[in-house]
C-alpha cells in the first residue's frame, strides 16, 4: 500500500515539477500610459508604444483584482526592449508570435494607481491585424 | 359552562391538528423541492461539458441553495442563480441593459432528460430592479421594463425578450426596425464613465427563423410556440455574431462557397484546436484608431481568434466586395491557425511554419499564397451566387467579367499596405489590377438571403 502512496506522490510532484516548467512566473508592469495606453476605441484593450505596420501586439483585460502585494513592479518598456522579442534594426521590431507565445505561459498585471488605489489589471496576450 | 370549556377544548384540538397538518405540507413541499434540486444539479454535474456557453468562463458559482421552482403548462422549472467572477457584469455596448441577473434554468424534456438555458435579466433603467424570488418562468414582475435573454445551451438558439409594465412586446415586424433591435451583450465592467465590455457572450437577430428547436418563451410560459427573437443556431466552433449584409454573406460563403472556401471552414469544425468567433460591430477601427473594414485577432489563452467585421464599412460596399473582406479575414484565421497549430500530422500547417518567416508579414504571406485562391472563389461565388449581379456586369460591360479583375480585387486590402509581392510587380500590372479594381464599385450592394 505504501509503495502505492509513494507512487503517486511521485507522480504529482513529477506533475507539478512539469506545471511549473510550462509557466513563466508571474509579471507586474506598470500602467502609467508612457510606454503602454489604453485603446481609446477599444476598452481594456491596452497597446504598446513599440507596434509593427500591419499586425499590433496587445493586451487584453480579463479581470481586475485590487488585493495583491507585488515584489516588483517591472517597466514593460525595459523588458520588452532588451528581450530576444525585440530587434531594433528589423522594420518590424517586434516578434509578435514569440511574445504571444511567451506571455501565454505567463501571468501577467498591468499595475494602475487610481485615486490613492492601486488597481491590478489581468491581461491576456493578443495579436490582431486590420483589413 | 361546561359546554363552553368544551367548546373551547375542541377549538384548541382543532387549531393544534390544523397547524399539525399545515407544518405536514411545508414539509412535504420542502422534500419535494430539495429532491428537485438534487435530481438537477447531479444531472448538471454529470453533463456540465456537454453544455457550450463563453459564459461558462466566468460563472463565480451556481447558487444552488437559492434555485427558484415554479410549476405550470411546461412542467417543473429550476432556475438557478450565479453571480460572475470578479466584479463582472454584462451589459450591451450601448450600456443601456441594467442590473444584470444570471441563472441557468434547467426545463426537463420527456425523455427525462434536461434543457439548459442561460438566462439573463436586465432592468431598462438603473434605478429598477428584479424581486428575484417572484421573477420566474412563469411569472414575471408587475412593473418590469426590461429585457430577458434566453441561450439555449445545447445548440446556441439566443432569444431576446422585451417587457414593459410586466407584458412582453413583439418585435416589430420590418426587416430596417429588426436590424436595429439587435442587440449584443458582454461581459465587462461598469466603471464610473459606463460600461467596458470585454468579452462578447452573443448578439441577438430579429424574427423567427423556422428552425425547429424553438426555445420556450420565458416570462409566463405559454410553452413553445412563440419565437419572438430567435436567431440562427450556430456551430459551436465558428461562433457566428454577425448581423444583417454580413451574416448573410457569411452563411452564403459557408453554404455556397467554393472548396477552397469549404476547406477553411473546415478547419474549424468538428474537434478543432481553434474556435472563431465572428462578430458585428457598427465600426472597426485599428490601432491608430483609422476606421477598416475588419480585423482578426488571437488569443493563445483561450485558443481563440476573432474577426470583427464592420457594419458601417460593408453597408457602403459591393456584396462581392464584402464576401472578399468576410473571406480575406478567414484567411487571416487560417494563417493563425497554421502557425499556432500543435498538430504535427498537419502537413499543410507545417510546411506553411517552413516557409512563413521569408514572407515577412501575413498580408505577404497572403499574396503570395493565398491570391490565387481567392480570385478563384469569388469568380465562381459571384457567378453561382450573386448571379443577377454577375448578369448586371455581363450587361453593362458587354462582357464577362475576366479572372484578371477577379484577381484585381484580391489584392483589396494588400496592396494598400505596400506588401512586397506588390511592390515587385511591374508599373503596368499594378496599373492594369488598379483599372479593374476601379470597377468593383459599379457592382450591387444588396444580397438576399432565403
């Protein structure tokens, strides 16, 4: 019986261990409309200053939490422009899919100080092209 | 005196046996009641994923305990209250739709099994509200004003009731005053400068359709022989939220369109990897807010892409020409699709992966891959399906239209945005496809549909 219980604590923790590979942690960034603005057309929709001609990279609000305690609030900016996302020199500088991809496996806030609260902001990641 | 002691004995004895007998029936409702419940919510826990609603992404939790029964014509009806997640609520884009109120209602069928119905509530004014326990299927509050929607779960039927003063209004009955009575509900957020929606749950169409399944009304029974709202059922991987011209192109190119066509509808049928949702909007705008056409967008998330169409841009526009917008956007879908796919078995997505980088963008990709194939389908849809306007140009031009102008408005919505494939082709071809495309305008804006 033990072996059993061994066994399959083995496997959750082989589980968990494979969980926690998928994800790439949790990101707080800041939402103070100097690199990243929400849409004016489109609400909770919030773009970044970096876009490419046709395609735009962007995220979507999926819920608002007001209770958590960051470690760290990081400039979306910094990240994304000293990521392997980003590459000055191309005409579009930003590599829309491999952020997406990047992102999903992540959690990401976009942090909002409104009215003396500070407002978390869940977001998705999203690509998008127009006509 | 003795007669009066008695007298007053046997009053007492009667009293106490009456309120013995009355406290005998509340029990037995009560028993019957919690059984009801139970037989629903283990029904419900066994077939809960057959049930197919973006709503299911946000249920906080069913509040069984507060399940509302009511009885009459249709049988028993549970109706089961929730709240959503996080400070969500629903409401129209307009934010005209108050005080959200959400249930599941479950409505059992003769083979003993269930009919699932997403029904939300809302208020005509913010002031108004809905006396939960008294508001039912079968009954409906005195002074409501407001609006009811029904989803059926099992085939995504949506019916939009009205109400006013409690009594529920017909639709009218012209197709312009339909159209206009369309509404769209989301889930978002209200916030002190109004509603935020962020995610579309459906939109409501006009008259009946004549499909078979028609849903119950709600709001004093009278079983199933009303339909004042109901739309089209919709597959649940193309989740299909378009509106008047739009709508019936799409379903036009679903039905009637070429294999090439057939085939990227196809992707998104059955058990695949990638839902669509397609939807209406009155305008569509890019990033830097320049009204377009359409756009299509996804979310790895939720393995989901979505193409807004714009209602004010297609209503201006040729029905040809707007089939070619609805089309061009599925292409844009086949192509996240193709890149996005963890399907190793599909040749076609991987040798697409190969190649996509050299291409540089999607709408490259698209002209380089794609053009062919769209003039190819829009030749034999504007021949087979717009055949009076295909006549119309016949006539008018004394001649058929060629597979050069066919191919002359695939290029719309490429070549506006200097995609190499453009650049590269020679000053007089460009010249030629822009003559050609000059002529798209001439053609019919008006498609019918049966």
């Amino acid at each position: 019986m033990k072996k059993y219980i061994y066994l399959y604590a083995a496997f959750l923790f082989g589980f968990s261990l494979y969980a926690q590979e998928k994800s790439n942690g949790t990101f707080f960034f800041k939402l103070d409309d100097s690199y990243i603005v929400e849409s004016k057309t489109s609400p909770n929709k919030f773009l970044l200053k970096d876009k490419n001609e046709d395609e735009v990279f962007y995220f979507k609000g999926v819920e608002i939490v007001n209770d958590l305690k960051p470690k760290e609030v990081l400039c979306l900016k910094d990240f994304v422009r000293t990521s392997k996302y980003y590459n000055k020199n191309k005409k579009n500088k930003l590599n829309n899919s491999e952020l997406v991809n990047f992102f999903s496996n992540s959690t990401v806030y976009l942090v909002k100080r409104k009215n003396d609260k500070t407002e978390f902001i869940k977001v998705n990641p999203i690509v998008e092209i127009y006509d | 005196m003795r007669k009066i002691t008695l007298l007053l004995k046997s009053f007492t004895l009667l009293c106490f046996l009456l309120l013995l007998s009355n406290c005998g029936i509340n029990e037995i409702e009560d028993n019957s009641t919690a059984s009801a419940v139970n037989e629903v919510k283990n029904w419900y826990g066994l077939h809960k994923n057959e049930l197919n609603s973006p709503i299911f992404e946000y249920i906080d939790a069913l509040e069984w305990e507060n399940a509302i029964i009511s009885d009459g014509a249709d049988g028993v009806v549970i109706e089961v209250p929730f709240t959503l997640q996080s400070q969500l609520q629903s409401s129209n884009e307009k934010a005209s739709l108050f005080n959200d109120h959400h249930r599941l209602m479950f409505l059992k069928n003769d083979q003993n099994k269930f009919r699932v119905f997403y029904v939300q509530i809302f208020t005509d004014s913010k002031q108004s509200n809905v006396d939960n326990n008294n508001f039912n299927y079968y009954n409906i509050n005195e002074n409501f004003d407001g609006k009811v929607f029904l989803q059926d779960l099992s085939n995504g039927v949506n019916t939009q009731l009205q109400f006013k003063d409690g009594n529920k209004v017909l639709p009218s009955q012209t197709a312009k005053m339909r159209e206009e009575a369309i509404t769209c509900v989301w889930i978002g957020w209200w916030k002190e400068d109004g509603f935020h929606p962020i995610q579309l749950l459906y939109c409501e169409g006009g008259g009946p359709t004549g499909e078979e399944d028609i849903p119950p009304s709600y709001g004093g029974g009278g079983g199933a022989g009303s339909n004042p709202g109901a739309s089209t059922p919709v597959k649940p991987q193309i989740i299909d939220n378009l509106t008047g011209k739009a709508k019936c192109l799409n379903s036009l190119l679903s039905s009637n369109g070429n294999n090439f066509v057939q085939n990227i509808f196809n992707q998104f049928a059955g058990n695949s990897e990638f839902n669509i949702q397609i939807v209406s909007l009155p305008n569509v705008y890019s990033s830097t807010t320049q009204e377009v056409n359409g756009t299509t967008s996804f979310d790895k998330v939720n393995r989901l892409i979505t193409i807004e169409i714009s209602t004010n841009r297609l209503d201006g526009l040729a029905a040809l020409e707007s089939a070619r917008i609805i089309l061009h956007e599925y292409i844009h879908a086949d192509i996240y699709r193709k890149l996005n796919t963890t399907n190793s078995n599909d040749i076609d997505a991987s040798n697409f992966k190969q190649v996509f980088e050299t291409y540089e963008n999607q709408h490259n990709a698209m002209a380089q891959v794609y053009l062919s194939s769209m003039k190819d389908a829009l030749k034999a849809f504007h021949k087979t399906v717009l055949s009076a306007d295909y006549n119309n140009y016949t006539n008018y031009y004394g001649e058929e239209p060629s597979d050069a102008f066919y191919e002359a408005m695939a290029w719309g919505g490429l070549k506006d945005s200097n995609v190499k494939a453009w650049t590269d082709l020679p000053e007089d071809k460009k010249t030629s496809i822009n003559s050609l495309a000059s002529r798209v305008p001439i053609l019919g804006k008006t498609v019918s549909c049966p």
